[in-house]
C-alpha cells in the first residue's frame, strides 16, 4: 500500500476545473516535487492530500485514510509547511511557539534540538511577530518536524528565502528523506526540483502531464544536447557544419546525439580541444513539456502518448 494513493482526483471551483483527474502513488521515503505554472492546480492537491480541502470527485487515501476525513492519530503523523497559512502565534516566542505545538505530539522532537536544527538558537526568545520572512519559514518548518512525522508537505519552502537559508532546508529534507520520511513539495525554482526531485510531477491546467524522474523528464522533453569544442584548422564535417554556431575560436553543434556526432568529429579529423557534452536542463525540459501540453490540451486525453507510459 502506497503512503499516498491517488485517483482519477477532481477539483471544481465553480466552474474552474482546478484538477481534472489526476491519478497517481507515493511510496514511503520517496521525495516527490509537484511543478506546474501557477493556476495549474499544485496548491489544491496539496490541499487535498492534507485533508483541508474536499475533492469534487475521485479519492485520495494518505496514510491508510481517505481524504478528507483524515483521523487524528494520522493527522498526528503529517507536517506541512503552506504558503501564508501557518497557525503561528504571533505573541509567543520561537521557543514557547515549540514547546506550546509539541505538546500536541506524544514524542515530539526537543525543542532545543529543534532551535540547532533550524539555526533559531539566537532567535529563541524573539516574538514570532518580530521574526524576519526567512526566519518565520524555519519556524514553519520546525513546527512541521517537531511531531516526528512520517509524510511532510512542503508548498514552496524556500520562495524567497536568501541562499544559506534555502541551503539549510534542502539538507534538513535530504537528512529526514535518509530517516525514511516521505516528502511532497512545490516549487517553481528548477534548480531545487532536480537537487531535490527523486521524483517529478508536472500538472498543466489541472492535468498530469508527466509523472517520473528529472532525467526521464529531461530524456523525454527530446531536446538536444550541446557539444562545445574549441576550434582547430581543419573543417567541420558538411553534414554538421550547418548546425554549428560559431563563437570566435569556440564551437557549439546541438546534437540529439551526442555520442555519435563525436564520434563523426573526431573521425573526420577536426582537431578537437576543451569538449564539453551539456545536457538540456530541467529547465529547458519543463518549459519544452509545457509547450507539448498546450498543444495538445484540446483533446480530451491530454496525456500525449509518449508520455501516457510515464
Ligand atoms: N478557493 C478558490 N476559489 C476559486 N478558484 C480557486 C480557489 N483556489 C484556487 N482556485 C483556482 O484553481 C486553479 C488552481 O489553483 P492552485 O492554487 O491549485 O494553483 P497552483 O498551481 O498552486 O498555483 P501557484 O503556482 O500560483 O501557487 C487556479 O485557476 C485558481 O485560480
């Protein structure tokens, strides 16, 4: 049994359709990052799966319950991190603030241990009301942790947050991913998709357009790569000078073959020095798969058949 089972989920606002069936599983430990661009339903399967938010239609079952009727004794087992909806008292301090939601968990984290891990030793006795955006952030995530849950969601983490603040988070999430915990997340920074994604989920418009790891959804945006050479005397082979660009004595030749176009240089005799292979980024990969979806969002299976297998 998966520790998030979800399908065929649906979401209406009014006439909006936020999720138009999504389907898909979560086992334990796995580190899922939910991407899309705003609107594209993240933030209300999150919702969902937290138990907060009623789906139209379909199920979701998290932890063995189904939502959104989710028992205490679950509840007790799941920490979130949500954008702008963080049950912080303002007029308590950091340290009262752990003290006050660990007595909510039988075995809760301790709260010193907590202020170390979240580098808030030196703000312990700041009024929550006082604390910087980044610092507000680390609480949020203290408060997540401290009920030793087993399934964390975390809704854009680190927007906003300065590079050593956004650094400390991803090592906490990659310590407690090593302890066995499961974590769903969103993002919109690629960069920490593919440091933190085992796992990707990419939702357009309220559909799955893609289910399975940053390579996979590299592999699958079939995007070139880029062959970087430094230029010797003798000429390109015709069949791939017409693809070169050309930078002083620097050449770059996108290449949905990489391996083979080499092998084609190096045999045609073109001295080459300083090669380099780059991969597309996630980046280029996403933007490329977003562009796919649009394309063929008027059909009523969306899900392209190349990407159907996912
Ligand atoms: N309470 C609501 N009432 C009406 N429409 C809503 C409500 N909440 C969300 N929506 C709509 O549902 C769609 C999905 O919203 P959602 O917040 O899930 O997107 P998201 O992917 O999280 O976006 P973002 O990246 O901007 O956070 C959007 O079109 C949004 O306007």
């Amino acid at each position: 049994m998966g520790i998030i089972e979800v399908s065929d989920l649906r979401k209406q606002y009014g006439s909006i359709p936020a999720l138009k069936g999504i389907s898909f599983t979560v086992e334990a430990a796995e580190r899922v990052v939910v991407l899309g661009p705003n609107g594209s339903g993240k933030t209300t399967t999150l919702d969902i799966l937290g138990g907060f938010l009623r789906p139209t239609a379909g199920r979701a079952r998290v932890l063995g319950a189904y939502v959104p009727h989710l028992p205490l004794n679950v509840r007790r087992q799941m920490g979130f991190v949500f954008q702008d909806k963080a049950g912080l008292y303002p007029e308590l301090t950091v340290r009262e603030s752990l003290d006050l939601f660990g007595g909510y968990y039988p075995n809760p984290l301790p709260t010193s241990e907590l202020l170390e891990k979240l580098a808030l030793a030196d703000r312990r006795d700041r009024w929550v009301r006082n604390l910087s955006g980044g610092e507000r952030r680390r609480l949020e995530l203290a408060v997540a942790i401290l009920g030793r849950p087993r399934l964390i969601f975390l809704d854009e983490p680190t927007a906003n947050l300065d590079p050593e603040a956004r650094l400390l988070i991803w090592d906490l999430i990659e310590e407690l991913t090593g302890s066995g915990v499961t974590f769903i997340l969103t993002t919109h920074n690629l960069e920490e998709a593919g440091r933190l994604g085992r796992r990707v989920l990419l939702l357009r418009e309220g559909e799955l357009i893609f289910d399975g790891p940053p390579q996979t959804m590299i592999a699958q945006a079939g995007l070139p790569y880029r062959i970087s050479f430094r230029r010797a005397d003798a000429a390109l082979p015709p069949a791939l000078v017409v693809r070169a660009r050309v930078e002083g004595d620097r050449i770059t030749l996108p290449s949905l073959q990489p391996d083979e176009d080499l092998l084609v240089l190096r045999k045609s005799g073109v001295g080459l020095e300083d090669v380099s292979i780059q991969s597309p980024t996630l980046e280029e990969a996403y933007l490329a798969l977003l562009k796919g979806a649009s394309h063929e969002h008027h059909h009523p299976n969306a899900i392209t058949p190349s990407l159907a297998g996912q």
